[in-house]
C-alpha cells in the first residue's frame, strides 16, 4: 500500500514538472522572439534647435491709473446756482467750474466794507488829533488796530465768496455730473470727477527675487484686453523702497504716454518689463520640451547616416524663460540638434524615428503678431 502511494506521488511530480519545464520553455522562446523582434519606426515630427537673440521679459499684471485725479468738491455749503461745464469736457486749470449761491455773502461784504472805510476815517482823526497833542498814542493805536481788524473781516469775507467758485485744480477731463443747478450741497460732496490723462500710470507688483533687474527709467510694454493687438510702451517711474511682508513683492510704478487716450483709469493691464538683450540663446518649441517632477526632458534624433529610420535618445535639459510659442533651454542642449515635436508619448530611448515634417509645430517667438 506504501510502495503504490509512493509510486503514484513520484507520476504525479513528473507529470507537474513536465507540465512547468514546458510552459517555461515556451516563455523563453517568446521572450527570445521578442527580443528578436524589430519594431516599427515611430512617425514624429521634428525641429531644429536655434540659436537666436533673445529679449527676455518679466510679466506682470496691475491697473492703471490717472496721472492725476480727483473728485471736485466744495469747501463750503451752499446752494448751486450755476453750472460753467458739460460731461466729459476737457478744461484747463482754473476754470470755473461750479458757482454756489453767494448773495448774502455779498451783502455781508458790503458791510464790512463800511466798517473798513469808517475804521480808516477813525484812523486818520485820531492821527490828525495826536499831531495836535489831543489825542494819546494810545487812541491811535486802538484806531489802527480796528481798521486791521476790519480788513482782515473783509479779506475773510471775499475769500468766502471766492470758495464758493469751484474751479478746475488742473487741465484735464470732466466725467459725468453728479449734481444739478439749485442742488444744496455739504463739503466733501463730489460734482464732477476730474482725471488728467495725457500721461497715465501702470501701478503692479514683481516678486522681490527679480528687484536685482528693475530700475527706474527701464522701459515696459503695457497691453490691454480694450486694445488686444496693440502695445503701449513706457518707463518704470518709481520703486517702492520696501517688500510687502505678506506676499515679498515689490510695488512697481511705470508712466505710459496717453496722447490718443486710448487708456483710462481702473483697466487692467498686463506688464512686460523688457530686460537686457541676450544673444546666442537655444531656443525649441514649447511642444518639445517634456516636463516631469524628475527633470524636463527632450527627445534628440541620433544622425545616423545612411539608415533609413534614424533613432533618439532622451537628453536632461534645463529650461529657462519662453516667448510665445518658444522656449530657452540653458543647459542640456545644443544648437543645431534635431528635436522630437510631436509623437514623443510612443517613444522610449533608443526608439527608431520616421520623420514626417508635412505639419510643421509653430516656433513663433510672437504667435499673435504673426497671424495679424
């Protein structure tokens, strides 16, 4: 009974091994005809790394702003009797603008005129007096003090009157009225919002790592979304001498010409401070370039001479700015290789390429431009 159960254990272990040596034998043979195999080459497109000029930029965003503005208000209250401009009018520093109702302030002047002449009158007897050693230094002085007093109440007098004659603080142009003749109005109320905009202002922060590359008179490049195909240059006029704690930027100011005044006040705008030129710079297509958490990569074609489907390698790079539809490449690649453009996601290094350049990827460093 122990020999046949020994017997059929020792069938059934060949039979097992057999089965296995088989199965493993035919994987080898696959693997063998795999290793074997020749894939097909990969169809991709293909673009030569240039070396160009290249005029780096930083961006920016922020808002614009009058050179100068404010709302016009009156100092005094009063009631408005007249109205000396229309909506949205240039006007000139020191026009008159606005007249508030100043009758009673003109009867009140009229008074005090009266007492300034009768205070003069007072004046010149007491001085008559004194010279006739009839009146004392004393009454003189009292006479000539009332007399100072009731210029200065007339000179007050007059300078009230004069507030209640807004005028422009300077040229520019009106907006909208916001009040209408026989209105009674408080100090501080706004009548007309006043902007000179010939020049206007581009207010924007820059992260405080690129401070070492601003300075004052440094040209920039302002666009908008009112104006999309055209550019406002202009000059950074000033530096905010701090860093914001909260976000490490750094208030930038720039001043763009607004002859057309084509640019008004609260738009939004887009910066590009212009940097120095820089030459000799390798530039690819953005579409070549592979970015990974591991390292930004491209796919180089080998110059194979002679053979028909040439193949790639895969090359580290380093990349820097971009400018449209390129990107700088700092280190990892040179001038004159040919890089992959498309069709990288089949390739793995080492793979045989076909390059089929019917359709060309766009390598323009201004892709807006270039369809205008």
């Amino acid at each position: 009974m122990t020999k046949r159960f020994i017997f059929m254990l020792l069938a059934a272990g060949l039979i097992l091994g057999g089965i296995f040596g088989w199965k493993a034998f035919v994987g080898f043979q696959m693997q063998q005809g795999m290793a074997n195999m020749v894939l097909p080459p990969v169809t991709v497109s293909t673009a030569e790394a240039q070396s160009t000029q290249w005029v780096p930029k930083i961006p920016a965003v922020g808002s614009l702003r009058a050179e100068q503005g404010v709302d016009v208000t009156p100092q005094l209250a009063g009631q408005i009797t007249r109205l000396h401009f229309e909506s949205g009018q240039v006007v000139q520093a020191g026009d008159l603008l606005v007249s508030q109702y100043t009758a009673d302030d003109e009867a009140e002047l009229a008074g005090l005129l009266a007492d300034t002449q009768l205070a003069e009158l007072n004046l010149k007897r007491t001085q008559e007096l004194r010279e006739k050693k009839l009146a004392s230094e004393f009454d003189f002085d009292l006479r000539r003090t009332d007399l100072e007093r009731a210029r200065a109440a007339e000179a007050n007098q007059r300078l009230v009157i004069e507030q209640k004659s807004i005028r422009a603080p300077f040229t520019g142009r009106l907006g909208i009225r916001e009040v209408d003749v026989g209105q009674y109005v408080e100090p501080g109320d706004t009548l007309v919002r006043l902007e000179a905009i010939d020049d206007i202002l581009v207010r924007f922060p820059v992260p405080q790592k690129f401070f070492s590359q601003l300075s004052v008179g440094q040209p920039i490049v302002v666009t908008t979304d009112a104006w999309p195909d055209e550019e406002f240059p202009g000059t950074i006029r000033a530096l905010e001498p701090q860093i914001a704690r909260d976000t490490r930027n750094i208030r930038v100011q720039g001043v763009i010409s607004n002859a057309e005044q084509k640019l008004l006040p609260g738009m939004f705008a887009r910066i590009d401070i212009v940097l120095p030129t820089q030459n000799d710079v390798t530039t690819v297509p953005q579409s070549a370039v592979t970015y990974s958490p591991y390292g930004d990569s491209v796919f180089v074609v080998n110059d194979n001479e002679g053979d028909d489907a040439p193949t790639v390698r895969n090359a580290f790079v380093q990349t820097g700015a971009t400018r449209g539809d390129q990107v700088a490449i700092t280190t990892g690649l040179m001038p004159g290789e040919l890089v992959v453009t498309s069709g990288q996601q089949k390739l793995t290094n080492g793979a045989r390429v076909r390059v089929d350049n019917t359709v060309q990827v766009s390598d323009q460093p201004d892709p807006d431009a270039a369809n205008n």
